[in-house]
C-alpha cells in the first residue's frame, strides 16, 4: 500500500530551507578571489608572530594553573629525611 502524501500548493524549493544550500553551492561555484585570500592569511600570520613575539619575552609563566604547594619539594626524591616524610604521611600529623 502505497503511503499518502500531502499535497501542497506552494513551490517549496524556493522556501528559506532550501536557499541556504544553494547559496552554499553559488559560493562554491563562483571563482575565488586569490589575491584578497592571500593578503588575508599573510596578515594572520604576521599577526600571530607579533603576538608570539610579544609573548615569549622575558620569564614566561604559565597563566592557566598554579600549584598551591611546591611538589618537588612535597615528595621523596633524596633530600627530606625519611623520618619527616614517614611523618607527613601519618594522619593525624606528627607534631614535632
């Protein structure tokens, strides 16, 4: 059995659903201005090493984390006495 479709009285290939596709397709088509695209990337680029340039002067810092305590300082690596790290570990902490 065949399903039944509605019919419909207005052309829907020119709705506002479908225009966007073919605006898609004529920017496809159309020929690319090769001069403007190129002038746009070089300017991105000087833009970028401007920036890099700026950014990488002097002591850099990384500006998204910091570390509430020192953890090469909080761990065993041969310079805290064995005594104070089994103490650090105790809970509740030795006082001495």
């Amino acid at each position: 059995m065949k399903p039944k479709t509605k019919m419909t009285k207005s052309n829907s290939s020119k709705s506002a659903e479908t225009a966007a596709p073919a605006r898609l397709l004529d920017g496809i088509r159309s020929p690319a201005d090769v001069k403007a695209l190129r002038e746009e990337v070089v300017q991105s680029q000087r833009r970028r090493q401007f920036h890099f340039e700026a950014t990488t002067q002097g002591v850099i810092e990384s500006w998204d984390w910091q570390p509430s305590v020192d953890a090469s300082q909080r761990y065993m690596r041969n310079h805290i006495d064995l005594d104070t790290l089994e103490a650090m570990a105790r809970f509740p902490a030795v006082k001495r």
